[in-house]
C-alpha cells in the first residue's frame, strides 16, 4: 500500500473566507500514484473546516449568514472563551462545518457525487494556515 502526505499553505487576508482546493487534492492525487484508495483532507487549525458542497456563490453567501446566526463574532464579550483572543466564534463555525473530508480515489481520480467539491473555511483568518492531504491505497 502507498501512502502520500502533502500540506498546503495559505495566506488569508479576511477573517473569513472559503477557498475550493478541489484542484489542489486532485493534483496531490495525481503525485501520490494511488489509483484506489482514499484520500483525507483536514484542517490543522482549530478555528477552520474542510467540507465539501457545491461551488456556487449564493450558497456561499447563505452560509456566511447563516454560520453568523449560529455563531455570531460580535460582541465578543458575549462568549467566555474571548479572554485573550476573540475568536471564540470561529471554533464554532467550524464544529459546525467539521474538521476534514475523506473521498474515494477510483481509477486515480476523486470519486465525487454531481456538483462537489472541496473547501477550507477560515472563520480566524489574517494569518497563515494549512491543511493535510494524506493519501493511502494502490
């Protein structure tokens, strides 16, 4: 069996953002050789997400809104974890949005539903992140 680690890096300049990374697994997938197996892509912050959906931007919008309703930012006093930072929000968001994703890899390729796709979500950007893509099969 193979196996295949590879990290991305982002620079996120709002405090909230989505990215599709899509293109970046599917390259990884592409390096690794693996032509069935599974690949899990994770966030290795604890205030941002990794989850798949469709890439349309209403729907980004709705969960920009949405998430805020769950979870406002403001006021920051509002939650007890926001002594020394005032992100308590953000951990949050991304309980709701979840930490990783794992996809089949059939025939070297994701092995995707119609429409998806995969996102990291930052709800504590200004700052530098990343996430793992680690790759096992044949």
């Amino acid at each position: 069996m193979k196996s295949y680690r590879k990290e991305l890096a982002f620079q996120i300049e709002k405090r909230r953002e989505l990215i599709n990374i899509t293109a970046e697994v599917r390259k990884a997938v592409k390096e690794s050789g693996v032509s069935e197996g599974l690949v899990l892509v994770n966030s290795m912050h604890i205030s941002s997400s990794v989850f798949i959906n469709d890439d349309e931007s209403g729907l980004h919008d709705d969960f920009e809104v949405w998430l805020e309703k769950l979870a406002p930012e403001k006021p920051y006093d509002q939650y007890k974890h926001n002594t020394f930072e005032d992100n308590a929000d953000a951990h949050l968001k991304r309980t709701v949005m979840g930490r990783e994703v794992v996809v089949a890899i059939t025939d070297g390729a994701l092995d995707f539903g119609p429409w998806e796709q995969i996102f990291y979500g930052e709800f504590d950007g200004k700052r530098r992140k990343r996430v793992l893509i680690k790759i096992i099969g044949e």
